[in-house]
C-alpha cells in the first residue's frame, strides 16, 4: 500500500511540475527569420570575432536569428539530416542595418528572401513594419509573422506608397532625432591627437592647410553605419576621397550633410533613404588614404560632389567655414544633438 501511495505522488508531482512548465514554453521569445543577401554561400564562424571557419549557410537556407550586434549575429542554421547547428556570421551578411523607423501598413505588401528574390510571404495591413535600410529598387523590412518576425524585402515603389509616404510614424525618415558614431566601438587613428583629430595639425606644427577638417576613425569591425535618419544625397568615387557616401539629414529643422569617405565599398545608391545605424558602406583606404585603413567622417552645411576639402588653414572652434562650405566639429553634433 506505502509503495501504491508513493508512486502516486510521484505521478502527482510529476503532473504538476508539467502543468507549470506549460505558461513559461507558452511566452518562450519570439523568433526572427530570414535568409542570407546575397543568395552565395556564407561562411559560418565559431567565435564572434568572425577568425574560425565552422560550417557554410546556402543561399537557399532559412535562418533562425538568435543575436544581433553591428558587427556578428549569432544564427541557427540547417545542416544535412534534418539538423541544425548555431555560429556567427558577418551582420552584413543578411542585414542592411540593425535599427530603423517604424510604419503602419496601408495595404498587403508581397515580401521577398532577397533583393529580386522568391516571395517571403507579405506585410499585412495594419502591420508594424521596421524600414533597416534602401539599396536599388528594395528595401530591406522588419516586420510581424505568426511566432515572432521576418527580415525580408519590399520594393521600393510599394514601400514609398504604403509605408513611408503619409505613413504614421514618429517623424520623417530624413529627421535626425538622434546620432551615433558611424564605426563601432570608434577610436581615432592618429598616433597624436585632441578633439578626435578635428582642427589638429597633420604635421605636428607649421602652417599653411594642414588643420583637420573632420575625423579619421576605426572601428571594432569594418561596417559603416549611417550617423542618423536621412537621404543618400551623393555616392561615388574620386581621387582624393576614394569611394565615398553624402547622407542629407535634418536636424532640428536645419539641413546638415554626413560625409563618409575612403571606404573600400559603398552599398547605397544615390537617392536611397537610409535609417540611423543602417551599414551604408566598409571601411577602406581608396583615394588618398595615405595613412592605412580608415574612416574620414565629417559634417557640413551644403553638397558640394563629394569633393569636400579633407583640410583648411589653421581655425578654431566647432565649426568653420572653408572653400564656401561650412565644416562642423561631428563629435560635438553627435554629442549635443545640435550644430555649433
């Protein structure tokens, strides 16, 4: 009879527990999925600095997305078997950026896997859509599925129609209510240096235009994010600049322009609209980068074709006017939210 009773409330604890178990696995995180950019084949790593090849995504395997930082995101994957297996791989590799405006849906969006890829399934009307970034004729989305979310792609077109244009959102996709540093974990490249290298002799000493004109910076990854909401206002290539992108901003109703130069990639198109942290490029050292890889970032009043002046003579301050173009200190706008 004891062993009867024993393995009775045994039975009884066992039910119990089960029953608790039940509201925690009802509330588990919701799940993110999408598939790799490019459609290739990506390199999966076993540690976050992205050094120790582990496995390889196909172009036409779903992700299950754990982490998200500006330089890695952990992913769950499948492998042969009906498996799956978790590492890290570039952020670049399935997103434009990590952070973004939010719209309402006006109307059923078809989504894509990719930029002129199979369909993804839709945006629903009434739907919360995250905009992370523009390249082309797409625009990379966010936006709710049944169990957690998706990263896909809309077209441009219908993005502009039923999200952004007239769309309820908490302000214009070029407004700067905030910025960040355009490199993660950013730090100044010049061996000596005050204010980041803004205003700062590149000789040491003397005179003539040799007084810093914005500040060269690396990162703790080669992703260059947009400094804030705005528009790609120029993209392209010179001699002096190398590969370079204009972002056209607004900031507390004033225009302010973003200028990024040197980079070894650009990934956005003249006239695309960027959100804030959105990676827009990769850090290089094209142009007249002759002192190594780097990030040449400035701030400046006016476009004037991506052939900004990297110096002026000697100034003070935090800003200064130079060749018809002002020059803000970006340190000081990021920091204060306002231009000097």
């Amino acid at each position: 009879m004891k062993k009867i009773l024993k393995k009775v409330i045994l039975m009884a604890l066992a039910l119990a527990v089960s029953c608790s178990l039940l509201p925690i696995a009802s509330h588990a995180a919701s799940t993110r999925k999408c598939y790799t950019i490019s459609g290739g084949n990506t390199i999966v790593y076993s540690d976050t600095g992205l050094t120790r090849k582990y496995g390889t995504i196909f172009g036409s395997d779903e992700l299950r997305v754990i982490d998200v930082t500006g330089r890695y995101t952990r992913v769950t994957y499948p492998i042969s078997g009906g498996r799956t297996k978790t590492g890290y791989i570039s952020t670049g590799a399935i997103l434009w950026g990590t952070s973004g405006q939010s719209y309402t849906s006006r109307a059923r969006i078809t989504t894509y896997r990719r930029p002129g890829g199979s369909s993804y399934g839709y945006v629903d009307a009434g739907d919360r859509v995250v905009i992370l970034g523009n390249s082309g004729d797409y625009t990379q989305v966010k936006y709710p599925v049944s169990g957690g979310y998706k990263y896909a792609f809309i077209t441009r077109s219908n993005a502009n129609q039923y999200l952004t244009g007239g769309g309820t959102s908490g302000s214009s996709n070029n407004t700067a209510t905030s910025l960040q540093m355009p490199l993660d974990n950013a730090r100044c490249t010049w061996r000596s240096y005050s204010n980041w290298s803004w205003g700062n002799n590149r000789n040491g000493g003397g005179g003539g235009r040799v007084y810093h004109l914005g500040i060269d910076i690396i990162g703790s990854n080669d992703n260059v994010h947009a400094a804030a909401n705005g528009r790609v206002a120029a993209s392209g290539w010179n001699g002096a600049n190398g590969n370079y992108v204009v972002l056209q901003h607004n900031l507390n109703g004033q225009t302010v322009y973003s200028f990024y130069a040197h980079m070894s990639r650009r990934n956005v198109s003249t006239g695309a609209t960027v959100s804030k942290g959105s990676i827009i490029g990769t850090v290089g050292n094209t142009g007249s980068a002759s002192g190594g890889k780097h990030l040449h970032f400035a701030m400046m009043n006016t476009l004037w074709s991506g052939s900004y002046y990297g110096y002026a003579t000697y100034f003070t301050g935090n800003k200064v006017t130079y060749g018809n173009v002002t020059y803000y200190n970006p340190v000081y706008v990021i920091n204060n939210g306002r231009l000097p």
